[in-house]
C-alpha cells in the first residue's frame, strides 16, 4: 500500500463532527468547577489591555488543554476538535490564548498562583487527593533546567543541568518546583516559578517552601510535614568521621540499576552524626546544629580475572535533618524524595515542553497553570523504585503507595448543557 499523494501535501486531520478527542476531560473540568476554579479565577485575575478580558474562559481552557496533553499553544487548537465545541462551551482560539498570556504583567503571575494554591485546597476538600495527609506529608522541593532557543527570549541564561550523570551548560529558563505527597498519594504541585536560566538552586526556594508548606496545611496536612530537597554539597569531613563499628547494612528488596557504573545496585549501610551547618554565618542564631544521616554503597570496582579487590569502595549520600524518625526510616523516607524527579519529567513533557514566548511573564503562566487537574500526574507503575528495608523491633512500618488514575481517554459525545467560563456540557435526564 502506498501513499496517493508526495508526503508534503498529506495531511492528517481530526474532523468527524460526532466523536470527542478527548472525553476524559468531562470528570476533570467538572470536578474543578465544583472546586470553584471559575470564580477563584475571576476573583484574583485581572490582566490589564484588551487581550486580558475574560481571564476566567481563557485560563480554564489553558487548564483543560494542558490536562489533554497539550504542551505549547498551537497544540491548544485540540479543544476544538471534532465536536469538543459541543460538548464545552467558552473554548478559546489558540491565538487568543496566547495574547491573553502575554498581557499578564508580574502582578497577574502572582495573582495566578495564588488562585491555583487555594484551588488545590478545594480539590483536597472534593476528592481525596491526599489521603493520610492528617498523619504525615512529604513537600518535595527541586528545579529544573529547560533549554531554550532564540536570542530574544527573556531571561535566557545558561545554567548547570544534568544530563547522563555529567554537569553541563545549558541555555534556557529554569522552574523551581514544590510537591506534596503522602505515604498514600502521589505528589501534587503545590507551588510552581519560572525564574531565569542562571538561577542557583537557593534562589526564592524560602519563600516557595513557605508557600508549598501553608498550601499543604490548607489541603489537610495537619499531622508532620517533612520538607524535602536536594543539596548541592555535604560533608564529607564529618561523613569520613562516622566510626566503622557504627554502619548499619541494609539491603535492598528491590535492587537498583546504575546508568553511571552499568550495574545493578543492592547494598548499602546507614549511619548517623550530629552536625553544625550554616557556620559560615555570622549571625549565630542561622547556626543550625541537627541529624546527619549518611547512606554509602558499595561501589562495584571493575577488577581483572584473577585479581581480587584491594579495598572496598563506597559512594556516600547524606542527608541533613531534624527528622522525628528513627535513622533507618528517616534514610529510607529521604530516599523518597526522588518522586520529585518523576514529577518534573512529566512537566519536562507537558508545561515545560515548550516555552515558546519571547516575554518572561508569558512563560511563567505554564507552571502557573499546571496545577491540579492538569498538574497530577499518575504514578507511572513501570518505574522501578527501591522497596522498604527490614524495621527494626519496635520501628514502625511506612505505608506504601498506591496508584492513582489513569489520564483521560477518548469517548462519545454526551449531550449539551452550558455551564460559565470553559464548561461541561451535562447529558440531560
């Protein structure tokens, strides 16, 4: 079989007036008008000029395209396939949509953000976003570097990233980006800010960690929140230090694959120290003296046949806490910090996908907006993750996570009904 026409002038196009492309997104659009989205956005947004009317239609359907999988404005044109028009009503043109977004000033960003926390506490109130959050809560703190093209482009910057276990330059914008999560829920994004491509790490995190912390409290978490986030350093004086008589071994149920040394990963031992951070300061009331919880594993060392090992190797990671938690469990729940990472490879492929806007403000509305529905991801069940360690007597057991929905999927188109802003159309009775 073979094509009737030169590949250039093929064009696929969704354009049956009687299928829905993306049904899935009646329970999601639903459930945030019960949440109130419409009027919390009307209550805190009000962008200036004549693209910034109707903020309430415009970033509902920001909302509802970044759920379906859209992740630049062009890919917005989805919410008008087929009979999605029908079935929603206020549905936007992708290029009305962009001038809405450039006509937010900082003000509007903030304003924004405002408006998606307290909806984030509405929806913990509609649905059981965070079950067990009255016991103990996780917020997951990181950023992340997101390359960028063009020399126009606001904010631009290189910055260090990542990429296959080496530092590099990166030119673009980086997002710092705070979860919370629960032993039983998947994380949600609590706080979310664009900031310039040579940010360091620390730059706004105190402020973001203290709104993540009060969304957190809004959404629930009433019993122990634990604040979670990488560090660029530790010491490795004080881990040198740890007596040898004082490790821990543990083992891994589940072993762990090492891109890095292409091995397969499964012992390790844990210690603890006291330690003072923070006393390059010369304010001594910043001095803080807590837990230092060290984990080192064995570092397989590449030996030739007939050629035993002469020393073992280890890699050290640390962990600097005030945690109530006994040291095997306070290490094993710092490990699951790493949720994060998951978190912003999903936006790396949806709100982060793109950032296409020469203006900065524009840009920031993506992380903005990607909060619940669009900004809860499920739990991706093929991603390995190291299981718990055997409890000592007496320690208490953590409760492992459970899966939440899948994304939306295709249906039939369900009948009209007019609801305010970007509405779902309810099949009459």
């Amino acid at each position: 079989m073979r094509l009737s026409h030169v590949p250039a002038r093929t064009r696929a196009v969704f354009d049956d007036p009687n299928l829905v492309s993306h049904g899935g997104l009646v329970p999601v659009m639903a459930l945030a008008e019960r949440a109130g989205l419409p009027d919390l956005l009307a209550e805190h947004i009000r962008p200036g000029g004549g693209c910034g009317v109707n903020a309430p239609a415009k970033v509902g359907c920001l909302v509802a395209g970044m759920a379906a999988g859209a992740d630049s404005i062009e890919d917005m044109g989805l919410l008008r396939h087929g009979a999605m028009d029908v079935l929603f009503g206020g549905v936007r043109a992708p290029s009305t949509l962009g001038s809405h977004l450039r006509s937010y000033g900082w003000g509007n960003v903030l304003q924004l953000e405002k408006g998606g926390r307290e909806l984030l506490a509405r929806l913990s109130r509609q649905a059981p976003l965070l079950p067990g959050a009255g016991v103990l809560a996780f917020v997951d703190v990181d950023s992340t570097q997101k390359r960028v093209y063009g020399h126009k482009k606001e904010g631009a910057r290189s910055g260090d990233t990542k990429i296959q276990g080496k530092y590099v330059l990166v030119r673009g914008l980086n997002a710092l980006i705070g979860a919370v999560s629960t032993p039983l829920a998947a994380p949600v994004v609590a706080a979310a800010r664009l900031r310039g491509g040579n940010a360091p790490s620390s730059r706004g995190a105190a402020s973001l960690i203290t709104q993540a912390v009060r969304t957190a409290r809004g959404c629930g978490c009433g019993g122990t929140v634990i604040v979670r986030m990488d560090s660029a350093y530790y010491a490795a004086a004080a881990a040198a230090a740890i007596p040898e008589d004082t490790w821990t071994a543990i083992k891994y149920p589940q072993a762990i694959w090492d891109d890095q040394l292409g091995c397969w990963v499964s012992d390790a031992e844990v210690a603890e120290t006291s330690y003072a951070a923070f006393t390059s300061k010369k304010d001594k009331d910043l001095h803080v003296t807590a837990r230092l919880i060290v984990r080192r594993v064995r570092d397989k060392a590449r030996t030739a046949p007939g050629q035993g090992e002469l020393f073992p190797a280890w890699r050290y990671h640390a962990v600097f806490t005030d945690s109530p938690f006994q040291t095997l469990q306070a290490e094993e729940q710092h490990r699951g910090h790493a949720v994060i990472e998951q978190l912003l490879a999903d936006h790396g492929d949806g709100p982060l996908a793109h950032l296409p806007s020469g203006k900065f403000t524009a840009s920031t509305n993506g992380p903005a907006c990607s909060k619940p529905p669009a900004g809860h991801p499920p739990q991706r069940p093929d991603q390995p993750r190291p299981g718990p360690h055997p409890k000592p007597p007496g320690q208490p057991a953590l409760i492992p996570r459970t899966s939440t929905p899948d994304k939306p999927q295709n249906s039939q188109r369900q009948g009209k009904h007019t609801l305010k802003a970007l509405t779902v159309q309810k099949p009459a009775t």
